[in-house]
C-alpha cells in the first residue's frame, strides 16, 4: 500500500464518485467506449467503480472507417472484461454510400452523430457516460460534468448548471438525455500516468513506429500520426512534458472548419 | 405590408459590368436591360482584394475591410500562423438589416454565416455549412428544405463531372427562386435582399463557355441568366413607385490564362522557409522566413513579435518591403509582367482593424490569377478554372435616376453600402 494519497487518487475518487452517483440517479445508462486511451481509462474505473462488472452496456458508434487496431482491441477487451457490447451503426447512410469520400461534415454527422441519436432513441438511455477531457479543446473548456442535452443534441452552453464545492446538478426535464463526464478534469498527462500506474492496455497505435504515433485516435480516414520517438507509456510522458503540438493536431480540424475549407479549395482557395 | 418606399436588392456575385451589358443588348436579359436604359448603371470598383466575402461584407456595412473585419477566407489566429475562417461572427460593423426601419428579408449574401436573430428572415451564404445555423428564424428550416433548399453549388462536383455540376448549378437556382417567391409573399418586409451566387460558379469553371458562341455549355451558361432576367422581371413588376431596386455585383470576372502561385515565388527567392522534413505549410513557417501569403494574394510580412517564428525586426519593415515590391514587380510570365498593382495596407485600409490586414495586396495583371498556394511545386499553373475575378468591373444598376453627390463617378462596394444604408435608415 501507498502511504500517501496523491493526485492520481485524489482524480480517481472523483471520478468514481461521479460514476457511481450518475448510476443512482439514472439507471437506464451506457458508456460510449470509442476505444481510444480517455474512453478506455474511464472503462477501467468504471469496472473499478462497480468491482469489476460494468452493471449498464458499454456503447461503441461503428462508423466501419476505425483503424483494424481499434476492432482488434474491443474485440479483444469486450470478451476479456465481459463487457455488455453495444455496437450501433447508422445503416441507412453506410447503405446510401455516406463516407469520408463524399463529404467529411456528412460522414461525420451521419455516422456518429446521427448514429449515436438513433442508438439513443432505440434503446432509451437516460444518460450517456463520456470519457471526454477539458484540456482536448476548446469548447470542452465550457463542459460540465453533468451536461443536459436536448432531444435535437443541443447543447446550450450559456445555460448549465452551476457546479460550485462538487455540488451537481444530476435531475434532467424530461425530453433531455445527460451526458455524464466522469474524467473532465483529467489532463492528457494524467491519463498516461494513470494507465501506467494501473497497467490499462494500450491500443498500440499510441506507441512510435518508425519514428511516428498516433496521440488521438478514431477514423483511419481522419487521423494523422505525430512526429514522435516514444515507443512506451514512460517516454510519452517524458514527451507530453515539453511538447508544444496540440493533442488534437493530427486530427483533421473540426467538422465545420474541415468543411469551410473543402468548399474554399473546390473554388480554387487554398 | 407598408406603404412606405422599400428597397430591394439583387446580387449577381461576380458578374461583370461588360456581361450584363451585353446580356441586355443581345435579348438574353431585357428585364435587365429595361432598368439599364432608363436608371442608373455603373461600374463599381471591389474590395481590395476582390473576393466575395471581403466585397459583400463592404456592401452590407459600408465599411472597409480595416472597419468590418473580414479580409479574406483565411485568416490566421493572432499571434499564430494557425489558419481560421472568419465569420459572420467576425463582422465588426452592423449590416444594414440591423439599423433599417422596418423588417429585412435577407437571402444567401456571403460570409453571413452563421446567421443571428434580427428582424426578419436571413438565409446565409457561402461558406454556410450547417442548415440549422443557415437560417433565422429555425421555423423556416423544414420549409426551405421542403422546397429542396441548397445553401450552395457543390462546386467539387465540376471536378469530376461538368454535367453534375450543371444539374446541381440549376436545381440550387431553382430552389433559390422558390426560397425568394415563397418569401416575398407571405413574409412582411421593408427591405429584400437576394444574392444570386451560381454566377460566380459557372463564370469560374465556365469562363469559356461564355466567352465561344459554340461551346457545348454555351446555351446553358446563357439560360442560367436567362432565368434570373425573369426573376428580376418579376420583382419589376411587383415594385411601387417608391420603392428602389439595386441590382449590383461584388467584383467583376474575365478569361483565366494563368494562374501564379504566390508563395512559390516567395520560396525560390528564399524569402520563405519551412521547418526541415516538413510539408510547405502555413504551420511549418521557419524562423528567417521574410514573409509569407495567403489567398489570393495577401502578403504578410514575418514581423518580430506579431508571429511566433517572426524574423523581421519592426525597424526593418520598412526595408523588406521594398524588397518584397522588387521581387513582384518584376516578375514576368511568358516575357510580360504579372503584378500590375502592389497596394500597402496603408493604401487600402483605414479603421481601428488595419493590424489584422496584409502589409502588401497584389492585382494581377489581366488573364492572370493570384493563389496563395504554399504546397504548389511551380511559379505558374492551370487548373479547372477558365474564369477569374476582377476588381474595376463589377456593376450597380439602380432603377431611377441618382441625384449628383448621392454616389461618386466611379463608385466602390463601400460606396455602394453606404448608399443601402442611406436608403434602409
């Protein structure tokens, strides 16, 4: 046993508190797993917050465009962690053709947000566990842990909840859903000291292979890798300390900027 | 609906003073060329640089770019060479909509997304991307998407096929016109504006059409506008004695030859560098770079403490200047100059934004179209487009006759949008 309580424990109560506090309330919930490090690390302490067996489905939005990786590592961990796996696909528009090719705002609309509603919709969940972080970017600086969204996934962020002393705001009008962010405050660092410290598998396209890593992953169509030699857990977080790139940069840039610029380029801007 | 005198305003984005005289002499536009006979027609000098949204957001505030906010497409995050898109958001100055008496129907005017409540309806334009942020108020959404709505051509289509393109080009026209009809009649309204952008579209992947009588596209270049004379027609004949038309374009257009990639030009001068083993983008700009563009031709000088690999001390400006104005003016494509006007922000720009605007703006000379182009591999090139902007010929028609001193002899789109708001207000 450690002697002392320190930060990693400290965000680890926190956020199992959280988890156990959103079940209470809600029941009808399930985890968005999209299989990358954050939604992965709140998994584990979901497991830890109900000793070992998540008691609600974990929730996986296929848009088929994921790294084999990715495929490889759920399948694996669904049946080593006895996970109740939910995969939801927005068939109507995979079967329309919809893809990274014709359109990156509609693919990403069609197959995940528009997914996500129709999962929604279909199994009734009340609320959604997010394993989304403050620092990935700028609009998640306005998150709340305990997040209404409406029935059109609106989410009027000049209007929350205050959530002063770790008081939350957990009851919903009834047409809305609550998203649940149990890791908010946790920082990319902590995500890795984390993972290091509790041995969570790592899916191995965060590690360097000839001189390159991925730092966020998600589609195979939309991801870039960075520039990195850290081939291990130690040396990303060797890296993460003096690094000046955004953890986001390979991504292709937000939908609308990345639609922004097709349109521009298809004039000849650019 | 009121009895007071209305305005209403059409846009054809990027036709050219020349064109629309012509389309009215030869019978394709005789609505049109009725107001040109008996109103006022001039030419009407763009925005500096002549893009759209720089020109319509000029005419909507009356304002210049240094006042209004919007310089280009891009723009970088201050103190970065991080790229953003400015917005409607990033409009300084109140449209005129949002000083006018009365209630404004506002329909698919460039960079005016995404829209905001005001008085009225408002449909944004290019580059509007999601419907729900495209139209005031939301009740309107189902409607307009009923009628088959589009915000915009899809302008990749003419990549791969001409006639997709076309198909799209038509049924955006169509579903604009129903949008506009459905919206005279039963919305209350003092002041209407209609951006027609499909002009533009076609004028840039169809310059030749135009131009050759026997163009397999000539005809259906020449209907598009055949069908807008019979909107303008209409408006004509729905209009009160007192009421005003402006029908206006935001820069004028012309035959492309070449296209001159700008920072490639700054790269082979070694006044541009990039981080070794990187790709020849805006975020790898090294230290030592003197300066750097971004579309179409804005040049920016790489200044000590305004950017974060800045190299040029401030006492120096001065100097690189002159050398930046050597190297373009001298510049020759095929044995003949292609810069013929190199303006310093000073020139262009006045109003409390001037430290947002490029240190130096570059007009082509005729046929010859300016890009930014950091990844372009050689000085000079040609791509699908056959048409290119210009910046002395786009055109403000108005249905009377102006009083002297109401617009001056050669008028610009900031002349312009001071006269929408003199008339609005």
């Amino acid at each position: 046993m450690k002697d002392k309580f320190d930060h990693l424990d400290k965000l680890e109560s926190q956020s199992v508190f959280i988890i156990r506090e959103a079940y209470s309330q809600y029941r009808d919930v399930a985890l968005l797993w999209s299989i990358g490090k954050d939604s992965t690390c709140l998994l584990w302490l979901v497991r830890k917050a109900f000793f070992g067996k998540i008691p609600f489905p974990v929730l996986h939005i296929d848009t088929t465009h994921k790294f084999k990786e990715i495929y490889d590592f759920r399948e694996k961990y669904a049946k080593e962690w006895d996970l109740n796996l939910v995969i939801a696909k927005n068939e109507d528009a995979l079967a329309r053709g919809v893809g990274p090719d014709t359109g990156k705002f509609e693919c990403c609309n069609e197959l995940k947000t528009v997914a996500l509603k129709q999962a929604i919709a279909e199994y009734g969940y009340k609320a959604l566990y997010l394993g989304i972080r403050r620092d990935e970017h700028g609009i998640r600086a306005k998150e709340r842990v305990f997040s209404p969204r409406d029935e059109d996934f609106e989410w009027d962020y000049k209007n929350q909840p205050p959530e002063l002393w770790d008081q939350y705001k957990t009851k919903a009008a009834e047409e809305e859903h609550i998203r649940v962010h149990p890791i908010l405050g946790w920082r990319e660092i902590d995500i890795w000291e984390y993972t290091r410290r509790e041995n969570i598998p790592v899916n191995s396209l965060y590690f360097a292979q000839d001189q390159k890593r991925f730092r966020s992953i998600g589609c195979e169509t939309c991801c870039g890798p960075v520039d990195s030699q850290a081939d291990s857990i130690d040396k990303i977080i060797e890296e993460l300390k003096i690094t000046k790139i955004s953890e986001r940069s390979g991504r292709a840039q937000d939908k609308e900027s990345d639609y922004m610029m097709q349109k521009l380029r298809s004039l000849g801007y650019m | 609906m009121s009895t007071d005198s209305r305005t209403v305003i059409v846009g054809l984005d990027g036709v050219p003073f020349g064109m629309l005289k012509k389309f009215g002499e030869t019978g394709v536009m005789p609505n049109t060329h009725e107001i040109i006979k008996n109103g006022y027609f001039s030419k009407l000098r763009s925005s500096i640089p002549e893009i759209s949204s720089v020109a319509w957001s000029s005419i909507i505030t009356g304002a210049n770019a240094a006042e209004h906010g919007i310089f280009g497409f891009i723009d970088t995050h201050p103190g970065t060479y991080s790229m953003r898109f400015p917005n409607y958001t990033d409009v300084k100055v109140k449209p005129f909509w949002e000083v006018a008496r009365g209630e404004s129907v506002i329909v698919n005017v460039p960079a005016t997304y995404p829209v905001r409540p005001m008085n009225g309806v408002h449909v944004a334009g290019f580059v509007a991307i999601d419907f729900n942020k495209s139209v005031y108020p939301s009740q309107l959404v189902p409607l307009l998407k009923d009628m088959d709505y589009r915000l915009d051509v899809d302008a990749s289509k003419a990549h791969t096929s001409m006639d997709d393109f076309l198909e799209d080009v038509d049924k955006t026209l169509d579903a604009r016109i129903a949008a506009y009809r459905y919206l005279w009649k039963n919305q209350d309204w003092q002041n209407f504006m209609l951006i027609f952008t499909g002009t533009d579209r076609l004028m840039h992947f169809l310059w030749c059409a135009y131009a050759d009588e026997n163009h397999k596209y000539h005809e259906l270049f020449v209907d598009h506008f055949r069908k807008i004379d019979v909107v303008i027609g209409e408006i004509v004949a729905d209009l009160n004695e007192n009421d005003t038309l402006l029908i206006l374009s935001d820069h004028g257009f012309e035959g492309l030859e070449t296209e001159f990639y700008v920072n490639r030009l700054l790269i082979e001068k070694g006044l541009l560098q990039f981080n070794p083993g990187t790709d020849p983008n805006l975020s790898n700009i090294a230290y030592g770079s003197k300066a750097f563009a971004l579309d179409p031709a804005r040049i920016f000088i790489n200044q000590k403490g305004k950017y974060p690999e800045g190299s040029v001390a401030p006492e120096d400006r001065e100097s690189v200047i002159t050398e930046l104005t050597a190297v373009f003016s001298e510049f020759e494509i095929n044995g003949k100059k292609a810069i013929k006007h190199i303006y310093r922000k000073e020139d262009v720009y006045s109003g409390p934004y001037i430290d947002e605007g490029a240190d130096l703006i570059l007009i082509a000379e005729s046929g010859i179209n300016l890009k930014g182009a950091m990844g372009a591999k050689q000085m000079t090139g040609k791509g699908p487009f056959t048409g290119k902007h210009t910046l002395d010929d786009a055109f403000l028609l108005i249905n009377k006759k102006i009083d002297a001193g109401q617009l001056p002899p050669t008028p610009s789109v900031i002349d312009a949008g001071q006269y929408i708001k003199s008339k609005v207000s």
